[in-house]
C-alpha cells in the first residue's frame, strides 16, 4: 500500500506526510523527517513480527501490531524488562549501575512502584489541579500577548518543568538547568542536545551513568544535594516521600533513589513537552479540528487520549525473551530483543477504526501511549493528561486561533517522537 492509498482511506487525516515505506526504522536520522509510517504500514500488513539487525547491537524483533505488542506487554515472564527496555545493549554491571523501576519483572518492580508511587496517584494528582492551572494561566500570559511565540519553547516546556519542580520542591531558578540535563538525557541521541551522541562519539567513560550521558554526573550531584537538605529539614514534596521509608521500613537506597530521580528529570518534562507540540500540530494543520473543540468542551477527555494516541511520543520500548516462543507467526529464540513499536501498534487498523483519522470523539481508546496491559504502566499518566488537558483549555479561552509561522525541527531520535521548535502567531 502506497502513501496516496492510504491517504484515500482516511477522514481528516491528521498527517500530511507518511515518509517512505522502505524506511530503516533503526536509524536516528530517519525519524527528523517525522515517524515513517507507510513503512510500519507495510510491516503490519507483510511482517508484523520482522526481524532487523543493528549495527552497534545483536538485533531485534521488531513488533508492530497492536494486538501483539499487548501480548509482549502482559507476559512479563516471557518477555522480560531486566535485561533492558531500550535498544542499547548493556553489560550487567552498566545495567545494575543504571537499573530503574523499569528494569525490573515484578516483584521487585512491584516493591519499587509502591516506594515511588505515593506522589502519582491518580488522588494525588487531581489535587494539583489548581497549581497546575494557574501555572499554565501565568505561562500562556506570557506568551500569548507577544503575538509571536515558540510554541515548545514558550509553553510545552514550561509548565511541565515548573509543575515537576514544584512537586520536587526545587526552585524555578533550578529548572531551566532541570530541562537541559533532562534534554541531554533522552535527547542523547541529538547534537542540538549533546555533545556526547551515544551513536556518533566515543561515549564508554559514561557507561555507568544514565543514558551514557554526562548530564546524569549533574544530575546525581543534584539529587544528593536535594536528599541532604530533606533528610535535615523534611517538606510535603516528593522528594521527602521517595527519602520516607515505607511501612515496612524499607526505603529507596541512595543509587535507586538518584536513578529514579534522573528519570523524572528527563521523562517529566520531555515526554509531556513532545505531547503537547504534537497536538498543537495537528490543530494548526487542521484548524477545523480547533474549531470543533473549542466550540465543544465536552471533547476536550477524547481529544487528549486522540494526541496521546496520535503522538506516541515513546515510540517504543523493548523486552528480552526468557524462552523460545511464537509471536506473529515468527520463532523468537531466549535471549532475542523484542521491541514493542507503540507507535505502530497504536496506528493499527485492526485495534482502531480509521486510525489515521484524528477523532476528537473517539470512544474506544485503548492505546499503548503510557504502556498497556502490563505492570510497566507510565508513572506520570495522570499527570500528563491532567497538563495536556490544563494547556488546552486555557489556550482556548485566549485565543481564537494560532497560525504556524515557520518550519518545524523534529529530535533526531529512534526512541522518542519530539517537535524541538512549532512557531507559531496569534491569528487576527
């Protein structure tokens, strides 16, 4: 199926480019032309289990349909998050150095979630509202009355740092310097970002650190110094709650506690910031779209999974097999990688109707972006859509309409889908 095929299938569609379909999905550089998706298009249709070798790796099975990533995902003795979750192949002692939450099967996962959770619950979060609101009114007055803005750089970065900062009890001063260590982490694949590219420069001095980023030396001395000044003076931050030992007594050691740290560093912030520039996207491309929802606030719960669904900015995460097994008709042997591509199962035509039609309305919507059907489900959902829907709402009550101005750049990524620049002016 050609891109003109699929484009004569759609209603709205919400792209207005599907890139190539004999795209090389493993490269980084692929994807600053955005997500290729007549490509996963094909593998869907023709090899929805497909295998791909890598130069820097052992290669991996790549997962396309929705409905076989779902298996990948609830299977955690099948297929295990211990020997990593992204493409990056680790030697044990880099792995245990660098291991998260995330790297961990229950139970182990399931002790550390209980440790780190306190602070993200669906109860918690709805008591933010409030702060987060008024944090998106003082942000959008700012830059609203300019006239012309950075939609990423004026918006989609500042409320997510100023919230993570005020749940961390850090200060705004400290937040900015928050965003670019967290931009060299997940962004370590972009020389925008980094001088220490993992897959372009000599990066083996900083294996033990987070994502083979310098950013995270910053980071950790940063944790110690937060922990110090909570175990002397405790707040109502979570900082203090990750530092509290729980019932049972039993509290993050320091390393857990710095590498759980680093990580809300980079995906508090990155992830929501890409979220919210791709829905800016699609209603600058289809201002229609706009219209409808800001007419009908009843959308705005639909509209947010639609961008969540739409974006996936987590592109994909990957599991190792513990044993030989069948997948998509596909013999994967113990020790192969196996990749859930979210951002391919969650355009799969099988799982949802018209999935390349941007439904404001879309009832079922059962997508993969915080994970799906596994105990790996994203910390911060609810604090995601809580912003994304907070920035809407008040974006809406300020202007009619935003109008692109320039082009765009894309994050030179095969992990994460991210709009670094979306310019953007008030229409009048």
């Amino acid at each position: 199926m050609t891109s003109e095929t699929l484009h004569d299938t759609w209603v709205e569609p919400y792209l207005a480019d599907l890139g190539p379909d004999d795209a090389d999905i493993t490269s980084h550089d692929t994807y600053v032309a955005g997500v290729p998706h007549a490509t996963f298009a094909r593998l869907r249709r023709e090899e929805p289990v497909s295998w791909w070798p890598e130069r820097d790796g052992s290669g991996f099975w790549a997962v396309t349909r929705y409905q076989d990533a779902l298996t990948v995902s609830r299977d955690v003795e099948t297929f295990t998050s211990a020997q990593g979750i992204r493409l990056e192949e680790m030697a044990p002692d880099e792995l245990e150095a660098r291991r998260t939450m995330m790297e961990y099967d229950p139970p182990e996962h399931t002790r550390l979630r209980l440790l780190v959770n306190r602070g993200f619950t669906r109860r918690v979060v709805l008591t933010y509202e409030a702060a987060i609101r008024a944090l998106a009114a003082a942000v959008l007055d700012e830059a609203v009355p300019r006239g012309e803005f950075d939609f990423v750089h004026d918006v989609a970065v500042q409320l997510p740092m100023k919230m993570l900062g005020r749940m961390l009890g850090t200060s705004d001063e400290d937040g900015d310097q928050l965003v670019v260590w967290g931009d060299a982490l997940l962004g370590n694949t972009d020389p925008e970002y980094t001088s220490h590219v993992v897959d372009l420069a000599d990066t083996d001095e900083f294996r033990m650190m987070p994502f083979r980023s310098p950013a995270a030396i910053e980071i950790f001395r940063y944790a110690e110094r937060q922990a110090a000044d909570r175990r002397a003076c405790p707040r109502d931050d979570v900082i203090t709650q990750l530092l509290a030992p729980t019932k049972d007594g039993e509290p993050l050691s320091d390393l857990e506690f710095k590498n759980f740290f680093a990580l809300l560093v980079a995906a508090g912030n990155d992830t929501t910031r890409y979220t919210l520039a791709h829905g800016m996207k699609v209603m600058l491309d289809h201002p229609e779209l706009w219209d409808r929802w800001r007419a009908d606030p009843s959308l705005t719960d639909s509209a947010v999974e639609e961008i969540l669904r739409t974006g996936s900015v987590t592109m994909h995460f990957r599991r190792t097999a513990t044993r030989d097994v069948e997948l998509g008709g596909r013999q994967i042997k113990r020790g192969d990688k196996v990749v859930m591509w979210f951002v391919s199962a969650d355009h799969d035509d099988a799982a949802f109707a018209a999935p390349f039609r941007f439904d404001l309305a879309r009832q079922k919507n059962d997508h993969m972006a915080f994970g799906r059907g596994g105990p790996h489900l994203c910390l911060g959902a609810w604090l995601a859509r809580m912003e994304i829907r907070v920035v809407f709402e008040e974006l809406m009550k300020r202007v009619d309409r935003l109008e692109q101005t320039g082009p765009i750049d894309r994050l030179r990524s095969n992990f994460i889908s991210g709009i670094k620049r979306l310019p953007v002016k008030v229409a009048t």
